[in-house]
C-alpha cells in the first residue's frame, strides 16, 4: 500500500486520468473529490463490496426460487 500525506486542495493523480483532491478536513472526515473518466466506476467500498455480494448471489442462482414461487403464488392469488 502506498501512503501519501496531503492538505487541503492538495491532489493524487492515478494513471494520468484520475485526480484525487482532497476537498475539506474537519476532524476524523476528509472530504474528498474526485475526477475521472466516465467509464470508470468509483464506490465507496462498503457499496462495492455489497454489489459483489448481490452480483456472486445472482450468478450461483441463490434466492432465485423464492422470488420466482413468490411471484408465481402473488399472480395465483390475483387471479
């Protein structure tokens, strides 16, 4: 892992496309910005992880059956 000390206003560049700036600090957040090339995705990681997950579930077909006997019992049930 790289470490890298910046203030306010000080910028990352990764890869000549992406900038990395660092917005505001106000004790333990730092507020970040950054710009690049729109067919690149950025996330947080937490989210990141979380679409993995759903991505993985939907690959193996996990929960599938539920929400399709689930569907089928509901369109049953209207008539």
């Amino acid at each position: 892992m790289l470490v890298l000390t910046r203030k306010k206003e000080q910028s990352i560049i990764i890869d000549e496309n992406i900038e990395i700036t660092i917005l505001d600090i106000s004790g333990d957040q730092v507020k970040i910005g950054i710009n690049a090339p729109k067919n690149v995705t950025v996330h947080r990681k937490e989210i990141f992880l979380q679409i993995a997950e759903e991505n993985r579930k939907a690959a193996a077909g996990i929960g599938t059956d539920i929400n399709i006997n689930s569907i089928l019992k509901n369109n049953l049930e209207k008539g």
